[in-house]
C-alpha cells in the first residue's frame, strides 16, 4: 500500500495485560495518522470542526510490542463522494505489516446537526490521493436479540473530543469492557480468569464498528448488549451495541472476531466457558 506515510510514538501505558499494545490502542494510532495526514495539506481546517468518523473495520495480523521506535502507519484515500470519504490504513513495525484497517468519515455542519457537502477545493485534495481500496470480507448479518448480555458503564470526561461527545476511539473500549464480563455464572471476568489458569490467550482478530449517534458526557450510564453470532472451533464472532437505556436509541453497532490461542499464540479449541456463554447469549440472524 502506498500513501501517506506517519509515524506514531508508543507509550508503555498502551500495553494490555497480555504484554502487547491493546487492540484498541492500535485504532487510536490511526486516529492518530488519520490527524497527521490532514494536518499536511489544505484541509487541515476539517479536523476539529467538521468531520465524523461513521465506520471502522481493523484487522489485526499480529501483536504490536513496545518500542522505542515508532510505528509506521500507511494511509491511503479510498472511494470520495459528495460528503464522504473512505481511508485505509496499514500499520508496521519492523517492516512486518502488524494491522490493516478501513474508515469511512463524513463532513458534518455539528451547529445544524447533519452531514455537509464538501467544497470543490476539498473535494479536490481527497480525490487527487484516492486509490482502489481491497474490501475485507464481510463478518455475515448478525443483530444482538433478547438473549444479550448487559453491562452498564459511565462515560469519563477523560472520554470526550474536541467535538464534545465521546471520541471514537473509546467505543472499542466499552465492548471490550463488556465483552470480558461475559460469564454464563454471573461473575465478572470469571471466563478470562479461567482461560488465564488454562494458559490461553485471547486474541482479537477482527474489529467492525458503525457509529450511529453521539454518545455525550452524562451521569447516567449507557449500557452495551452483547450477543455470540458464531462460533467455531478456535474463534468466536461477537456482535455488540452501545445503547442510550433512557430511551433504548442504539448509538453504536459492532463485530469482533476472537481467536483462542495457547501462549505462543496459536489457535487452540474454545474452552467450555465460552460455549456455554454462547448457549446462554445467541445472537440473532439480520
């Protein structure tokens, strides 16, 4: 992949508790790509004022480690429309291409509440870069049902971006908050803790998310549902939505793809905890 070529410093607070960066920390590193490469050219005035992220899909081909070294992230402008615009992304380190990724943004007038058409001159520098992207394969139709599991959480000031509603970024976080409560027994984190005992690993493969609506600071929680759309015989797929429970409004949708691993990493059966989650949490055909 050619492009635009930026480089992002780690900090060893990106680490998980498997000892490599989080798989949600490598989305912020595109984020913070994405803010270099506008801030390079003439459209810098966007960020900040008049962008919205709609989508992400990441693909995650390996651990990213803690290195002095920055990571390389290639960006690359994909399919450019009236208001949109698609971007992919490559991550390396060392030379090895560790996480690839797809997002689609929007120009957004956030004083009127809806998307903008962009200018001919912004137009133009978007469609001066833009290349074919290779889509990724698609996860299938799946829709969190009755039989989700739930769990409550509090935005953090700390959470919110320049726009005043909760960054992007930090969606990743909430599901995967909720996606390690997912105990059939009801107790918090006692699958991870049994699959730690047993020397396994859990391995996100995969991340799709759809924005649907802001999510704003407030002191009431919002809640993520989450359901088993698949499950094979070494990876499970997880579907997930960020809800408002005030009025049931759905903000956010998600995917993600998880492989167990034993502790060099390679793909091993599913324990029993995580099939019997499955039983307890189906999710529904779309």
């Amino acid at each position: 992949m050619s492009g635009y070529t930026s480089r992002v410093p780690l900090r060893w607070v990106d680490l998980d508790a498997q000892g490599h960066v989080n798989n949600a920390v490598v989305a912020d590193y595109l984020q913070e790509a994405r803010v270099d490469w506008l801030l390079s050219g003439p459209n810098a005035h966007l960020l900040g004022t008049s962008t919205m992220v709609v989508s992400h899909q990441v693909e995650y081909l390996g651990p990213v480690a803690f290195a002095v070294e920055p990571v390389e992230v290639v960006l690359s402008v994909g399919p450019v429309g009236a208001a949109r615009f698609a971007i992919g992304y490559s991550v390396f380190q060392d030379g090895r291409e560790l996480a690839r990724a797809r997002s689609v943004l929007c120009l957004y007038d956030y004083a009127a509440s809806r998307p903008r058409r962009m200018t001919g001159a912004e137009r133009a520098w978007f469609t001066a870069q833009a290349v074919e992207l290779e889509p990724f394969p698609t996860l299938g139709r799946w829709q969190v049902g009755e039989r989700a599991h739930a769990y409550d959480f509090v935005v953090r000031w700390s959470d919110l971006d320049p726009y005043g509603h909760v960054n992007n970024v930090r969606v990743f976080d909430f599901v995967a908050e909720a996606r390690i409560r997912m105990s059939p027994d009801g107790e918090d984190t006692t699958r991870m803790h049994a699959a730690a005992e047993q020397g396994l690993l859990w391995m996100v493969a995969r991340q799709d998310v759809d924005y649907v609506g802001q999510i704003a600071h407030r002191t009431e929680p919002y809640r993520v549902r989450s359901a088993i759309a698949r499950v094979g015989r070494t990876s499970v797929t997880i579907v997930a939505q960020v809800e408002d429970p005030l009025d049931d409004a759905v903000l956010t949708r998600t995917r993600t793809v998880l492989v167990c691993g034993d502790a060099t990493g390679r793909p091993v059966p599913l324990p029993e905890a995580m099939l019997a989650a499955a039983e307890r949490w189906p999710a529904d055909p779309a």
